[in-house]
C-alpha cells in the first residue's frame, strides 16, 4: 500500500499504468465498517483502490467540532492495508488550500434545506474538496454511504451539473446490532448516550412501518418519528423531514417515494441516519 502527501504524488501513482481503472473512497479517517464496505464494494469492482483521509476543515461550521473529530491515522492505515488498498492520500491542509486559495464549488437548492439549514457553509466545504479529489484522482468510480443522504444527492447533482466523468457508487447504511448506523462521531458518546442512541433507527423503523402499512400522509410520518424520539429523554431533535429523495424538497402530499431523515443531539454529539421509502 502506497501513501502520498502531495496532488502531484497521487497522480504519479494513480498515471503509472492508465490503462487500470481506480475506486476512490473519500474519508475524513475515524474508519470503521461502513467506511470498510465502501473500499471492499470498490476493490471487487476496479483494478486499483484508492483512499482519502482528510479532515476537511472548510464543511465544520462549529469549530470545536473540528477539534474534537476523532483521528487515529495509524489505525486506519492498518485497517485499510488489511483490506488490499492500492494507495492512501494524507494531504496537508496547505495541500489542499494552499495560500491565494480562493475557489468554492456551491450548488444552489439541494444543499439548502436539512443539514444545509442547520450547518451554514457546510455543503459548500464538502463539493469543493470533493471536486478536488475527483480531478486528482481521476477515478471511474466513486464511493459514499447512503448515511450521509443529502451529501449523497449532492454529489450526483456536481457530478451531472459539471460534467465529471466517473460513477458514483452509493453503499447501504452499516448498522450495529442494536441498529444505530455506525458514525465516527459514535465514540464521543457517554455510555447512557450510546444506550439511548438507537432511539433514531426505532424511529424510522415506525415510519417506515406506517408507511408499509399504508399510511403516506407526510404529516404522520414526521409525526411518528417525533413522538418515538421525543419519547427518549436523551435525545434532542434538530430537524425531522419527509423529503423527495432526489430534490430533498419536503413532500407535503404522498408520493411514490420519500427520504425519512433526521438529526439528534446526544448531549454535544449530533447524530444523522435516514431511510427511503418507495
């Protein structure tokens, strides 16, 4: 497994046989198995894996939060050379934003409702490093966890708006037993926190239960989930929607298809995790 600092280092390796296609795995480190799934989805399906761990500090609009991101580059080089990675990219900050930086790639609507409400800026740090690792990689193809939904659609709506010439592949939610969706945010949990965190997988599980049943009001739906949710006292809601899963506009009359999404507070850790329904 190869390691590169550097633009310049990544595409000396990535060019040295051009004629192989590669799978990228964007990362902000703290790997575990959801993240793992992604870079065993991208080894089955191309020639050459590579990863990024960087800590983006342009999409952390709580700069606290930056700072207590968890990071533990040793282990996750360890885990990702036991998976067969052909290359991981440890760029500096001044790597990626060096001095005169002054570009940002912005989408207009997708990015607004949701985390775009409740994260000022956030989506805007997240299209223009993405963009930057898609033009030094070059990938065919391109990994995310459906986790992070909106992130996910807009991505797809980059990919289509400018013309980026590789596939974006989208990897279910890995869930613990307990059905919490795995975050690298999960560690900072207490452990009465941790207890209550699967409150939001109970939740969707009711609406999407409603839903197979076949209760399509929007407005059911968002109600279920906040009387499961407010039901646990640890947790405090920041947002509950029933969206369109392409336009994440919130739907207000049934549809053949909804994004169930959420975002709770547990004490200072905000955690995310969704469904779609159709």
């Amino acid at each position: 497994m190869q390691q590169a600092i550097t633009g310049d280092e990544v595409r000396a390796v990535r060019w040295a046989e051009p004629g192989l296609a590669w799978g990228l795995v964007p990362t902000m480190g703290a790997l575990h198995e959801g993240h793992l799934s992604l870079v065993r989805a991208a080894r089955a399906a191309n020639d050459r894996v590579g990863v990024s761990i960087f800590v983006n500090p342009t999409q952390f609009n709580n700069p606290e939060d930056l700072i207590k991101y968890p990071r533990n580059v040793e282990v996750d080089l360890a885990l990702l050379r036991e998976e067969g990675v052909d290359l991981v990219w440890l760029p500096r900050v001044e790597d990626v934003y060096p001095p005169g930086f002054q570009t940002t790639v912005s989408l207009a609507h997708v990015t607004q409702p949701l985390e775009g409400a409740s994260r000022p800026g956030h989506f805007d740090g997240v299209a223009t490093v993405v963009a930057k690792l898609f033009n030094v990689f070059q990938p065919m193809r391109a990994y995310f966890g459906q986790k992070d939904a909106q992130q996910v659609a807009m991505i797809q709506q980059m990919v289509r708006d400018l013309n980026f010439n590789l596939e974006i592949v989208v990897g279910p939610i890995v869930r613990e037993v307990d059905g919490l969706a795995m975050s690298s945010r999960n560690v900072r949990l207490t452990p009465e926190q941790r207890a209550a965190a699967p409150v939001l997988y109970s939740a969707l599980s009711s609406a999407c239960a409603a839903w197979e049943s076949g209760g399509r009001s929007p407005d059911d739906l968002r109600r279920v989930m906040t009387d499961a949710l407010n039901a646990e006292p640890l947790a405090r809601v920041d947002y509950i929607s029933v969206a369109d899963p392409v336009t994440l506009v919130e739907l207000e009359d049934s549809a053949k298809r909804a994004l169930l999404s959420m975002a709770v507070y547990f004490g200072e850790v905000r955690l995310i995790d969704n469904m779609v329904v159709e």
